[in-house]
C-alpha cells in the first residue's frame, strides 16, 4: 500500500550568510532565493516548494533573527520571528564551529518558547575535518534539545537528501498545498527584482548594498515575440552611491544589468530587453512609506 501524503511548512532559519538559500536552491534544484556572501540578502519570506512522492515540502527562508537597527532590521526580526510560530517544522542552519555566539544564543533563546520540533543542520561541513563534526555536534547539544542534528554542505549537495528524509519524518499527512509544478509562489516580478539585486549585490563594493533596494518599474512581454521588456530600478540611499552604482562611464550598471539579464532569461526562458535606471531615496529604510513600496511591509 502507498504510504500516505505527507505535507507542511517548514521555516528554514540561522544568521545571515550560513547558506540557507543554497540549502534551498539544491533541494529544489533551481534558483530561487538569491545568494550572496553579504548579509540582509534575504528580506522577504521566500516561499518554495519540493514536491515528490512522499509529499509536498513547503520552505519559508526567513530573514535572519538579529537584533534590529532600523525598522527594516524590525519588520525582518517580526517577520521570521512570527513565521516560526506558524509552521510544522524549524530548519536551523549554523557553521561548523565549537563557539556559540551571541546571534545562536538569542535564535536558541526565541525557539524556547516555541512548541515546534527543530532540526539542525550544521553546514559547509565540506570545510573541516571529518573528526571535528563531533565536537560541534556536542556544542549545540548543550545550547537546545533538537530533534536531530544533521552534517551537511548545501554547496557540494552533500547530505541534502538526509535533510529532506528527516523533515519527512516530522510533517503531518496533508494535502498538497501547491500543484507538483510550482516551485515557488513568488510573483514573477518579485524574482527578476531579486535577481537585479543580487547581481547588485555581487558586483558592488562593501559600503553601498544593503542601502539598495530593486523596484520593476514595467515587465510586458511583447506582442507575437518571445522578448520579455523590463524596465528597473535600483534605489540606493546617497549621491555618492548612485555614482558608484553608475560606474565610469555606466560600466558598473552594464555589468549589473548583464548578469542579471542572462539569468532573468534563463527564469522567464525567453529573451529580455533589461533597461537600468539609478535613484535616490535618502534613508528609504526608515520610512514606512517607502519600504511598503519596495514590497517590505505587510499589508495588514
């Protein structure tokens, strides 16, 4: 007999940059959330779904539990912070390291209160040595009663089939939220700004990215012609900014406007005509107006 459909939610979180997106990206086997070795890359709760023949898997990659600065950083905590409350099963991702820091104790500290199982994934093992996975595994033993403790390296795909048997085990039978083709229940529109803002993200210095945000001012596909025309712009906080953005003679912007193009295409799998433009709102992150129109507050 077939076993039966197993299906829920499950919130993938860790401090920002400990590989929750390409966890996410090698179990669904595309990209979707955007990775990048700065921190804040994720704002938004980006829903995925894995579906086989055990069930469906629905991921919510929260933005990073941290403590706020400005109001972005406070609707970023509130949101992840909330969403843990709502799901069948927590994902916590960390590095590979005996000290627990002050951003896993706070994490360790808010799931306390929450009655949801956890499983840790302790990633980019790939980067150590095989007899020191243990002694991490014995670190977070101390800090949190986890459900199971799994190494892995979501870069290499190692383990990662471990990781998606393990949820299995945890998630009640159910239905299937989504049909077996949907990967994700982002608006397309939500993707291409994301990836305009990686390829920001990328190839911009230290100083300016977190200052960014990617509004799609236009996405029309033509008449009778698979070209896909897409107008964008990246908001940047200061004058300066928008200089560097720019580049000598536009070179920084053509070489954004470049990459993400090439991966847009490969997205929407059809040509795209992307044009680039540069504004400036000074301190749109502390302006509740702004960040609802850069698609970061929640309707109500």
């Amino acid at each position: 007999m077939k076993e039966k459909f197993k299906s829920g939610f499950v919130a993938l979180i860790g401090r920002p940059n400990v590989g929750k997106s390409t966890l996410m990206n090698q179990i669904i086997g595309q990209k979707i959330a955007i990775t990048s070795k700065k921190p804040q890359t994720t704002r938004n709760k980006i829903q995925t779904v894995y579906t086989c023949d055990e069930g469906q898997i629905v991921f919510l990659d929260t933005p990073g539990i941290h403590k706020a600065k400005n109001k972005l950083g406070e609707y970023m905590v509130n949101v992840a912070e909330k969403t843990l409350k709502e799901v069948d099963l927590i994902l916590w991702l960390v590095e590979p390291d005996t000290f627990i820091g002050a951003g896993e104790q706070h994490i360790a500290e808010q799931l306390k209160g929450i009655d949801v199982p956890v499983i840790l994934v302790i990633n980019k093992t790939d980067t150590v040595k095989r007899e020191e996975i243990l002694t991490f595994i014995d670190a977070y033993r101390k800090i949190y009663d986890f459900n199971e403790i799994i190494p892995a390296s979501a870069l290499r795909g190692q383990n990662t089939d471990t990781v998606v048997e393990e949820i299995f085990k945890y998630l009640p039978e159910g239905p299937m939220y989504y049909d077996e083709d949907t990967v994700t229940d982002q608006p397309m529109r939500q993707i291409v700004a994301e990836l305009i803002r990686e390829k920001a993200l990328h190839a911009l210095n230290e100083e300016v990215p977190h200052g960014i945000a990617v509004t799609i001012e236009r996405m029309k596909q033509r008449k009778n012609a698979e070209i896909m025309d897409i107008d964008a712009t990246i908001v940047c906080e200061r004058d300066s900014h928008k200089g560097i953005i720019i580049g000598k003679k536009g070179s920084m912007l053509k070489k954004i406007g470049t990459n993400a193009r090439y991966e847009i295409e490969q997205q929407l799998e059809m040509k795209v005509n992307l044009q680039l433009w540069v504004k400036v709102r000074k301190d749109w992150r502390d302006s509740e107006l702004l960040m609802k129109n850069y698609g970061y507050i929640e309707e109500k």
